[in-house]
C-alpha cells in the first residue's frame, strides 16, 4: 500500500539530505513535488495544499541542530505533519512521559457497550461487523451480532453466517452470538421503523444475555438519501449508541471521503473504518478523511478473512509511507500467535540447532495466520522498497505444507534420512517435483545454521540479518523471491539480466 506516495516522498527527501543547510527555496521545490504526489494518490487538493504548507513553515522557521542533518530533520518535520494528517490523536503520560494511544473503542460499565455500524451499500459494512466481533473476541469480549438491515435481500442471513464462522474460525477467550428476527424482514422488509424495534429488542437481549458489546449492522443505500438518514437517526435516538462508526471502502477514494463528510453532518460520528485498505495503492481516503470530516481512523481493513481487521495507528502508517516500516506492528502480529513461553522454547532450539521440520510447519502456520509474506517483509525497515518488483507467491506455502505433511515423523524430525527415494515418494505424494522437496532440504539446512548464528545476536544484528535475508531471497519455502523453490516471478532487472544472456548464447 502507499507504493507510489512512498516513492514520490522519498524522491523529494532525498534531494535534500545532501544539503548542507534547510533553505526556502529548496524546501519549496521538494513540497511541490510532496504536493504533485499528494494530487496524485487523491488526496483532498486543500488537504494537500494545508499539508505542504505546515511543512515549508515548520521547516523554514526550524533551527538545524548540530547532531542532525538538514535531510534528517526534515523527515522529522514531515513525518510528524503526518501523523497530524492521518488523525493522530496523542497524549503524554505526566509521570512517565510516555506516549498514550488512544482507545479505539470506549467501553462503558456495566455493559453493554452499543456501537452503531453505518455506510453505504458496497462499502462492507455487514463484512466488517463480523471483524469487529473477531477482534473483540480476541480480547475476551463477548459480543451480540444484530441485524438490523432489514433493506437488503438476505442481510440478515449473511450477519448470522459471519457469527457462526467467526465464533468457529476466530481464536479468542470471548464469544460471539446473534440475534435478528427474519419474519419482519419478510413481511415488513420496506417498512420504516422497523429497525429501530429490532434494535430495541437486541439491547433488551443483550443486557438480558450479560453481553460486553452489541453491534447494530443498520441498513445502507446506494447512495444518501433521506430515508436511510431518517432510520438511522430514529435508531440512535432509540438505542443511544456509545459510539457510531462509519465504514467506507478506500479504494473509493474521494467519493468515500464525500460519504463520510455527509454522514457525520447528519449523523454524528465517533470514527472511521476503512475496508480494503491493503488494496488502496494510493491512500487518498486514509490521508483525507480525518482533516475533512474530523473524525478518526479507528478500524482497517487489511484482508478478506474474519481476523484481518487492524488498529489504525496514525504513526505507524506515517512511517510505512516515508519507508521506514512499522516494526511495532510486525511484532504485535507476531505476539498474537506466538505465546512467549512458545517463542523461549523455539529460541533455546534454535540457539542448540535442533530446529525440526515440524517446528518449521508450525511456524509457517503461523505466519499464515500473520498475513501475506509481502506485507509482512514489508515492515521491516528498508525490505518494502526492495520488495516492490518482485512478486511473492504465497501459494508456495501450500505446497512447502504439503511437502512437509508427506514426511514421517520420523523424517520431520531428522531431514538427514531424506534420501533420494525418500524424496521420491515425498514428492508424489505432496504433488511436487522431487527438486522442491530437495530445494526445501536445502533450505532447511540454511536457515538451521542461520537460526543458530542469529540466536547469539544482539536485537539490532538479528533485524539486520533478516533485513539481509529479505533482500538474498528470504526464508527457505517461502517462494516467489529469486533462487528460492516455487518462484512466481523474479524482479525486473533480474528479468533483464536474463533476457541479455540469451541474446548473447544467441550471437555465439
């Protein structure tokens, strides 16, 4: 996400890290480009101009310090003007100076806390419902699902679908359950008013059940008109919902931040959820809705699974878009689904070398679990941009899975037995060539002897090592980087390397 803004960003910065002192003049020429991109990625053309304003003010009127160079002070100036852009709502602890982030849901005592779901029709607001519940059930939440769209065709089917799949499907302490009453939809379905006694129902319900949240999926439109405003607005002066959520579609771009400026003057929000925010290359909606509506981010959407629903944090994205990652985030991932008593006994295995295939299946599991592997390496400082040209194929862990399945125990836990007729039948039986099953051996090997090496390092040489790894290729079975087993592509100048050697085996 955010490819091109990051490049432009970059581009501009980086004329100015060999100057010798910060200048109007070269300051200027660097936010004109900033602004070109911001035009470009759909960025509000006030929101840009304001942006580029505040940070030729900001670094003009700026004294350099003399441990900092102009080009690095200016990444500080811009960076923070980022954050103010995306939302960023922060306050400092008195007594340990620490940054505090905000809550992304306020819940109330005793329960339930009522959030209210709106949007558009398209803009996946049931989908998302469904998200929420997995995220609060991830947190120990029991959650109650109503269905209050009583306008679309099998609405109500779809929320009770996502409640049953989240309630199977998403891991957590919490609970998920439904409630909606399919016979008004039938008989009643373009009846106004309806809804609001469905949603008084469900509260009823829901203080009856001890539940912790209760989310209202209303109805939405294709487009806002005053019968969708009147509903919600009887709904919310029945319900007093704790907190009103709009979601919009990023990918919409400006449209979506219209919609959302419209909702919140009749209807007033407490925040933003963004959907397929991993597919929005341009990040217009995300770097415009806040200054626009002045509403925050609170939700995105990163994925089409049940758990691929994420935090927004303002300083985190900022840092992704000026390409310096967001580790917090990585290792946020990672703790979700790797306990610390799982992550010491991998640690005290790695550090002896008696890392085992069956670790290895677990831990691509897991990463699974994490997201893509692009979007993964993408986190950590410096790999996004090396990444871009080169196409990961995520499929390769099926088959690296599949490879691993047809080992015996016995294999899994020593590859050394491995030979070439138990690679043979290996390969038949996963449905691969027997040079992937020889391939991933080989890899294994690697990153045995790698894992060994690492786990005698510092925490900064450790990401320093997997910045390297990233950058040769990646982890053994992971695909799609170049010299790695189950390659989808290879990067463009690789591409061109070898379309000039066989020119060249041509001429001979």
């Amino acid at each position: 996400m955010f490819n091109n803004l990051s490049d432009k960003f970059e581009g501009a910065l980086r004329k100015l890290s060999g100057k010798g002192k910060i200048s109007e003049s070269n300051v200027r020429e660097a936010m004109e480009e900033v602004r070109e991109a911001l035009l470009e990625a759909d960025v509000h053309y006030e929101v840009a101009e304001s942006f580029c304003g505040n940070v030729l003010n900001k670094a003009v009127g700026a004294e350099v310090l003399d441990a900092v160079e102009p080009g690095q002070q200016m990444i500080k100036i811009v960076n923070d003007e980022l954050i103010e852009l995306l939302g960023g709502e922060r306050s400092v602890d008195p007594e340990t100076g620490q940054i505090i982030a905000p809550e992304h849901i306020m819940y109330v005592e005793p329960g339930p806390t009522v959030l209210m779901m709106s949007g558009l029709q398209g803009s996946g607001k049931t989908t998302t419902c469904g998200k929420l519940a997995g995220y609060l059930k991830k947190k120990g939440k029991s959650v109650m699902l109503c269905a209050a769209d009583l306008q679309r065709p099998a609405a109500v089917t779809q929320l009770q679908v996502l409640t049953e799949q989240v309630e199977a499907e998403v891991e957590g302490t919490g609970s998920v359950q439904f409630y909606g009453e399919p016979d008004k939809v039938a008989a009643y379905g373009e009846a106004v008013g309806v809804a609001v006694d469905v949603c008084r129902n469900a509260l009823k319900a829901a203080k009856r059940e001890k539940v912790d949240v209760l989310i209202l999926d209303t109805a939405g439109r294709l487009h806002i008109d005053e019968d969708l405003m009147g509903e919600l607005r009887r709904v919310n002066a029945a319900v007093m919902p704790h907190q009103i959520f709009l979601v919009i579609d990023a990918m919409t771009g400006q449209d979506a931040v219209n919609s959302a400026k419209a909702f919140n003057d009749q209807l007033e929000l407490d925040g933003v959820i963004l959907t397929k925010f991993d597919s929005d290359t341009r990040g217009g909606a995300a770097l415009s809705v806040k200054s626009v509506t002045g509403k925050p981010i609170r939700f995105i959407g990163v994925g089409e699974k049940l758990d691929n629903l994420e935090e927004f944090h303002a300083d985190r994205i900022a840092s992704r878009i000026l390409g310096m990652g967001d580790i917090v985030s990585l290792v946020e991932k990672a703790q979700e689904q790797v306990s610390e008593e799982e992550a010491m006994a991998l640690q005290e295995k790695m550090a002896k070398g008696q890392l085992t295939m069956e670790d290895f299946l677990k831990q691509l599991k897991q990463l699974r679990r994490m997201g893509s592997m692009k979007s993964l390496l993408g986190m950590l400082p410096g790999v996004g941009k090396a990444l871009k040209d080169i196409d990961l194929d995520d499929k390769q862990i099926d088959r690296t899975e599949a490879i691993i399945n047809s080992m015996t125990k016995a294999e899994r836990k020593d590859v050394k037995l491995l030979d070439n007729s138990r690679r043979r039948r290996i390969s038949r039986g996963s449905g691969t060539d027997q040079k992937d099953v020889s391939q991933l051996v080989k890899g294994f090997d690697m990153i045995s002897g790698m894992s060994k090496q690492m786990a005698g390092m510092g925490a900064m040489n450790r990401l320093s090592a997997m910045k390297n790894m990233a950058a040769a290729g990646g982890p053994p079975g992971m695909g799609g980087m170049p010299g790695l087993p189950g390659r989808k592509g290879s990067s463009k100048a690789q591409q061109k390397n070898n379309k000039f050697k066989q020119r060249k085996r041509k001429k001979r």
